[in-house]
C-alpha cells in the first residue's frame, strides 16, 4: 500500500552517532580500535560499549565486575563527558556548513532540514546525506547511523534500519516497504503500553497502523499519538527545531553520584543540589511552577518518585527543599543503595502572576526573592553553587561527581585549572532549609 505519492515534499536528516562515548575514546586514542572497550569504570556500571565489547555479551548497565567475568579483555574506561560534549559540538558545527536548520535531539544525534537546498548547493538530497556523512566520519574518526526521509519520525526509521555506519534513503512513495518489516513498537514515541495496546487492536507493524483511516486513529489515540501517524504516512507534523526552545515547558536535572550511597543525609543532599540548579534555570528564564516531581534510583535501576504541589508558583528553593524533604523520608528505603537523583519542574509559565500565600507575610516572599536575586548574580559571577543551601553541603563538597571530575582529566590539571580556580571563593553557609 502505498502512503503518499510523493518523494521528498521536505527532506529531513537524522544523524546518530555509532556507540558514541566509546566511539569518542577510540577517536582519541586510535591504539583502541578492534579492542572492546566499555565506558563507566567509576561508575560501576558500563554506560557505553563498542561493538566489539556488544559481541562478547556486554550490555549498557551491566556491572564493572560482571563485565570483567564476561569479557576479561574489556578496555574498562572512566567516562568523559567534557571530551564528548566537545564531540557533540564539532557534529553540528559540521552539518550546519550544510543546512543552518540543525536540532541537537541528544548529545549523540540530530536531525537537519535540507529541504530546498538541491538547487542552492547543486546536490541530490542523496548526495546531501552522502556529504555529511563523509565529512563527519572524516573529520570526527567515529562512525554514524544515517537516515533520510520526509518527516522526522521515517528519517528516525531510516537511522536505525542500517546500524553501524549505515545510510538509508526513504522516500514517501517508498515508505510502505520498510514499514511492513518494523515492529509497531519500534516506531520513534511509540512506548510499551501503546505498542501493547495497538496488538490488541490487531496492529502489528508500523504499517498496519500507518493504513488506519484518519477516524480511527482518532477514535482510539491522543494527538500525540496521531502526530506519529501522520508522520509515518509522509505529513510533517513535528519541525525541525534548531536551537534550544525559548521557553521550557519543564526543566529536569538529575545526577548520578559516584561512589553510590546508603546515607540517608547524602542522598538528599545530591536531591536538594539537583532542586537548587533547576530552579537557577527556571529563573533565568523568569519562570515558575506549582508542579515539583522528584524521584529516587536505586543500584538496581528501581525508581521511586513522589509529585508535590506547592500553594503558590514559585522557582525558589526556599519554598520546594522543605516540602521535597517531606516527601524524600517518605520513599527513601533504609539500608537500600542508591545512586541517582532528579527533580522535574513541571508546567512552566511565565513569572507575571505573583499570588500571594495567605499564611507567609508579602514582606517575607520580598525578602527571600531579593536574596535569591543576589544569589543569582553571585552565580554570573563567580559560578555555579557560589552560595548554596546547607541542604546541599554534602553533595557540593564531596568528591562524588561525575567520574570525568572524580578522577582528574588531562584538561583539567592544565588548561582548565585556571578557569576552575577562578570559579570558587569562600562564603558562610546560609542554612539548611527546613
């Protein structure tokens, strides 16, 4: 059955990056290539693997020690994420020589509009993708996925039909017969439970749903939903989005924390640090929230979470660490390991509407909101956590970051350490929220 009779009505590239944290090691020291290397020493986990490390049976999340067992010649890295994000940075730099239109979706992959650049760089779309790809794997060392495709989600089919190093071309009129042989589940937002629900309904390929009459999809899913629908059979419904949107709808931040913890006190201390860097942002944006979700990860990847709705919108941690910290004793497990944290902001809006609690004095709300101002241009200029909550003393001040700080980089003992040095002075504690 054919969607569309149409080729390219937009032409949209989707670049994944193959293995992309190892791949990064390999580039850099190219002694590595063939090897199985595995990224996430300190962490305890294998957070990235080559494809070498894959064929021996390593899987992402697998422990350090198993991996040992299961591959005892694995190349057993610490992460770099400094390296990586300036990896990141050199793809889109190279794909925008292309097309300015490029949304960075992940650090590993983008997608990029190249519709109506035929005539003005005298090239096929084909020869588009063709080019980029080149240039990246050329210039970077690293190998990428590929897809090209009239809307986001077939460009996102296209990426992983060749994997590794793969390009794919789909058109329109040709998108039939690669949707007959993917799993409806397989789609790009299609998650578990619509993928459970459309087998139900006797859908089982990406096609058999693409062939639904437009009353149906409408009768059984939600918008969203029928974006994807729309996008299978050809119609662009989501824009390539270059840059980062103006206005979040919501702000995440969350941490992995080395070595993992038990202590009660440290635990909420990562939580209280991750509560303090979304609200900075959500300020610098002028926004606040009712809406406070935060959530718990233990070592064996189990979540607890817990959903807070405060009396007025607010972007202040004064207001969120008490009502968070009530609800952490709540979900918080003695004795369980734990090694994440995150808090999301949700349902964002503008700071125009300043309601007043009726049971805390106006006078108060100015005063704290005044200090957070000067916290905020203490943190321009002097950096991020120049003034912190007592809350978060044990999360800023112990070495329990991100590997790529726990055990020094290169860069760090020489060009970054004057920059880092710059970025601390010494101030009282303030407190501890409660």
């Amino acid at each position: 059955m054919i969607l569309s009779p149409n080729t390219f009505p937009q032409a949209i590239l989707h670049v994944d990056a193959d293995c992309f944290f190892a791949s990064c090691e390999v580039a850099k020291n190219p002694a590595l290539r063939g090897k199985p290397v595995v990224v996430g020493k300190n962490r305890g986990i294998a957070v990235a693997m080559t494809y070498e490390a894959k064929e021996r049976g390593v899987t992402r999340g697998m422990s350090i020690a198993r991996v040992k067992t299961v591959c005892p010649d694995a190349v057993i890295l610490d992460a770099d994420y400094e390296l990586y994000a300036g990896f990141s940075t050199r793809i889109i730099s190279i794909i925008k020589k292309y097309t300015p239109i490029v949304e960075a979706y992940s650090i590993d992959e983008c997608f990029a509009d190249l519709t109506g650049l035929r005539r003005p760089l005298k090239m096929s779309y084909k020869k588009m993708a063709q080019k980029i790809k080149q240039d990246l794997e050329s210039a970077l060392g690293i190998t990428f996925s590929v897809g090209l495709a009239p809307t986001k989600v077939l460009a996102k089919v296209a990426s992983k039909w060749k994997k590794p190093a793969g390009l794919t071309i789909i058109p329109a009129n040709e998108a039939h017969t690669y949707l007959a042989q993917l799993a409806v589940g397989d789609v790009w937002h299609i998650g578990p439970q619509t993928a459970s629900f459309l087998k139900k309904l006797g859908v089982h390929t990406a096609l058999a749903f693409a062939a639904k009459e437009v009353q149906w999809v409408k009768n059984y899913f939600t918008k969203s939903q029928f974006g994807i629908w729309q996008e299978l059979r050809g119609i662009v419904v989501y824009e390539v989005q270059a840059g980062e949107p103006s206005v979040p709808a919501s702000i995440s931040k969350t941490k992995t924390f080395t070595p993992v913890s038990t202590e009660k006190v440290f635990v909420f201390a990562q939580l209280s640090k991750n509560i303090e860097q979304a609200c900075a942002k959500a300020r610098r944006h002028g926004l606040v929230t009712k809406h406070i979700g935060i959530f718990l990860k233990t070592q064996e990847f189990r979540y607890y979470a817990y959903t807070i709705e405060l009396s007025r919108a607010s972007a202040l941690p004064y207001d969120i660490i008490p009502l968070v910290k009530k609800a952490f004793d709540g979900i918080i497990l003695p004795g369980t390991v734990y090694r994440a944290t995150g808090v999301v902001l949700k349902q964002l809006h503008a700071n125009s509407n300043k309601q007043l609690d009726l049971f805390q004095p106006n006078i108060r709300i100015q005063q704290i909101e005044t200090m957070y101002e000067s916290v905020d241009n203490l943190a321009k200029k002097y950096g991020n956590h120049a003034v912190f909550l007592g809350s978060s003393f044990n999360a800023i001040t112990k070495q329990t970051q991100d590997p790529v700080h726990e055990n020094s980089t290169k860069r760090k003992n020489t060009f970054l350490k004057r920059l880092e040095n710059g970025k601390r002075f010494s101030v009282p504690v303030l407190g501890t929220a409660t």
